[in-house]
C-alpha cells in the first residue's frame, strides 16, 4: 500500500510531466499507473532514455546525447541519473537529470567510463557539520562515490573482483554484483566501502534490486530469484525457470510486483514488462519492434534508506583485522584448537600474489593485525603442520576501518561467545605493502 504521501507526490510529478507536453500518445498501460524510464536500444543504434506514460505513451529523454543508459530515480522521483556520452569518441559519464524542466547536469569527469549510477541515502560523520547525500557508480570494475555537486569523488572498494550494478536496502547498505574469477556473487558494503563482506554466495548471481515489501530480487543465469532481506542466506528461491524464458534487470513496484525486461530466447529482442511472481503473469509496458528495452524504473516517490556514519578518513594511514576465534568454524573436524596454527597474509591479486605476513594465532583462536588501507588482501590459514586449511576471498579495509569477523567460515548468523579474545587485548601485528603493488590485480 502506499502512503499518503507517496502518492501525492506521484501524482504532482505526472500533472508536470504532463503539462510539459512529455508523453505521447497512450497505447497500453505502463507500470501499475506510474510512469516508466527505461533504456531503449534500436537495431543498429546507440542506447537511449525513454520515458513511458502510465497510459503507454513515449519520449525520448536523452536528446543531445549520443548516447544514454543506466537509469535510477531519485527516492521523490524528481531526478535521475543516468550515464551518457554526449559524443561517440568521449568516455561514459555520470549525469542527473530534473524531470519536470529536463535541466542536466554532469557529475563526473574522468578519463575512464562510468557506468551504472545509483542514489544512496545519507553519509555523515561527527567530524562533518552536516550530513549530504551522495551517488555510487562503477568505473574499471569498483565502485566509486561523488556528491551532487561533482565533488568528493572517491573509489571505496579496492578489491581484483569486478563489481557492477549497486543497489540500495532499506537499512542503508549497498548491495551489487561481483565477479570472482567463474563466478559471480552478491556483495554488501556499507556507502563508504566499509565493511565489504558477502551477501549470498553463487555462480551467476547478476542485477540486485530491494523490493518495496521487504525482499532482495536478483538475476540467477537468466530466472529471477528472491531472499529475504532478514534473513538471506535461509530464503533464497527461485521465482521463474527456465522455460518461463530469459529474465534481467529486475526492480520494484508495489504490491509485491516487478518491472522487468523479457525475452523469450536469447536471439529476441528484449521488451519491459510488469511481472507478478505469485502467478507469473506478465503484462507488457513497452515492447517495440525492432528494439530492445531494458533497465525499466517506475517514478514513483519511495522512502529514503536509512542513513550510514562513517569512520573513515582518507589520510589515516592505517586500518585494523582482528578475528574472535578461528576455531568458531563450519569445519570443526580439520579447524580445532592445537598448537602452532598460523596466519598467512596475501596482497596483489589472484594471478599475483605478495605474502605481506606470517604471525602465530593466540591459543584462543584470536588475531589482531594493523593493515595498510585500500590494498586488496586475502588472508589464509595454516596449521602446525604448515598445511594450508581455508583461506578468505579478496578483500581490503578502508582507512580508519576496524574490520571483525566471529570464526573462520562461521555461520554468519551466529551470535560470538561473551568473551575477550587474547589478541585484540594487545596492540595489533602490524603489516606493511611491499614496494611494487599490484593494487586490483587483473582489472
């Protein structure tokens, strides 16, 4: 149901929409009676915004533009950022957009693409005067956030993994996808890249998108998926197969319904639909021949993710690892308390990795180490007979960032014993980079 609020809002923005002269004329209804902006591509030529009616009409939003993708709405449904080339020979950058005058205004400007813009909520500090809110996007396979005003760009994940298509929860954490040499997986990270840790493990987890009744949907090799946002590693379920045909870049509507983009092999074309999961049924919102549409996003005013602190500065030159007991583990029959365990350190990347450390574990199972920022590492158990056991994936700490973790490989939704570990009672093992870094490996 929405709010009162919600729909008075929806409502102002499609009578200025209207009045602009922005919708053409009507055809089929769009998605559930709010307008749509997607991102259409036809046969032979370049991506572009459009924006649909609720009664099916469309116009091109993108004009001057060679090109225009990506598109997210703003949580009052008053802006979007989309990425554009405003020629076929410049870079992709990120651009926001007023609905109701189509005043753009331009982001970044970097050497490099950026591609895939999402709005966070707001990031604040107790150093700060005041809390602003700010944008993610991807460029070279991290994320990266600027603020409105094109300052304060910052990349904030550091890792070799390519990651792509962030999404925000309504708690104020991102989620998006990451992929790890053959697979991919669903990460979280907080909006300043702090701790970056898994979401939900798979082998082609793509496209996360919050729904409004408390749900994360996802594409899983071409089927829409779904968990829980309480609990997702305990809910996961598929919500189409295969022969229901090929399903991406899914996002939320009310009701529990989903716009989509659908094909029914892979040589069609893709078209937008309203897609109800209970019973399947699809209902079209724009499909033209001769184009494919995708990356669909209802206009519709939502509540804004809670905020996030942030402990991070960026010249702090320091951060810290520090574990309660390897031995809490899913592994309890190789991963058992014993003399002489040990803790490799690895930096660089998986085609070259740096060992920038080798400590004694406490008898408690404890670690405490201090680790340069910003530096991709991996972190890898040995016992007394120098066997390697487990080991972590690739992962950083930012500058200032206190990273823990209860076990090794531990289910995450166990709650640590009530006790003080030996080594984080003692000042932290602390590690240096090596000259020659290889900092995101094989991006």
């Amino acid at each position: 149901m929405r709010n009162a609020k919600g729909t008075i809002g929806s409502c102002l923005l499609l009578f200025v929409l209207l009045a602009a002269g922005l919708y053409g004329q009507a055809a089929r209804p769009a998605g559930g009676g709010y307008p749509v902006v997607l991102t259409e591509t036809p046969a032979g030529g370049q991506p572009r915004l459009v924006l649909v009616s609720p009664g099916g009409g469309a116009r091109v939003l993108s004009q001057g533009f060679h090109a225009a993708a990506d598109p997210d709405v703003s949580w009052d449904a008053k802006r979007i950022l989309f990425a554009g080339k405003k020629t076929a020979g410049e870079p992709w950058q990120i651009y926001e957009m007023t609905l109701a005058t189509g005043a753009v205004k331009q982001l970044t400007r970097m050497a490099a693409d950026c591609r895939q813009p999402a709005y966070q909520s707001q990031i604040f500090s107790l150093d700060i005067p005041d809390p602003w809110p700010q944008a993610v996007f991807v460029s070279g396979g991290a994320l990266y956030t600027v603020k409105f005003d094109g300052t304060l760009r910052q990349r904030i994940t550091y890792t070799p993994w390519e990651e792509s298509t962030p999404a925000m929860m309504p708690d104020g954490m991102m989620v998006f996808s990451s992929r790890q040499g053959g697979r991919t997986q669903l990460m979280a990270a907080n909006l300043d890249g702090t701790d970056y840790s898994l979401f939900l493990p798979g082998g082609q987890l793509r496209e996360p998108a919050a729904t409004l009744d408390g749900r994360l949907v996802f594409v899983e090799a071409g089927m829409l998926a779904a968990v829980d946002l309480a609990r997702p590693l305990k809910t996961k379920r598929l919500l189409t197969s295969k022969a229901d045909g090929i399903f991406s870049t899914p996002s939320g509507l009310p009701g529990g319904r989903l716009l989509v983009a659908w094909q029914p092999d892979e040589r069609s074309p893709a078209g937008v639909y309203r897609f109800h999961p209970g019973n399947k049924t699809k209902v079209p919102v724009y499909v033209k021949a001769g184009a494919d549409a995708r990356q669909a996003k209802a206009v519709l005013a939502r509540p804004e993710p809670d905020g996030r602190g942030s402990v991070v500065i960026e010249d702090a030159g320091w951060s810290r690892l520090y574990c309660l007991s390897v031995f809490t583990t899913d592994d309890p029959a190789r991963i058992r308390p014993a003399a002489g365990w040990r803790l490799r350190v690895f930096t660089g990347s998986p085609d070259h990795a740096v060992k920038i450390g080798d400590l004694r574990i406490e008898d408690d199972g404890s670690f405490h180490l201090e680790v340069p920022p910003n530096m991709p590492l991996k972190l890898e158990l040995v016992n007394g007979a120098g066997q390697a056991v487990r080991s972590s994936s690739w992962m950083y700490a930012r500058p200032k960032e206190n990273r823990g973790c209860i076990g090794c490989h531990e289910d995450p939704e166990l709650t640590p014993e009530n006790r003080e570990a030996k080594a984080v009672i003692k000042k932290p093992v602390k590690l240096t980079a090596p000259v020659i870094l290889s900092n995101g490996g094989s991006r």
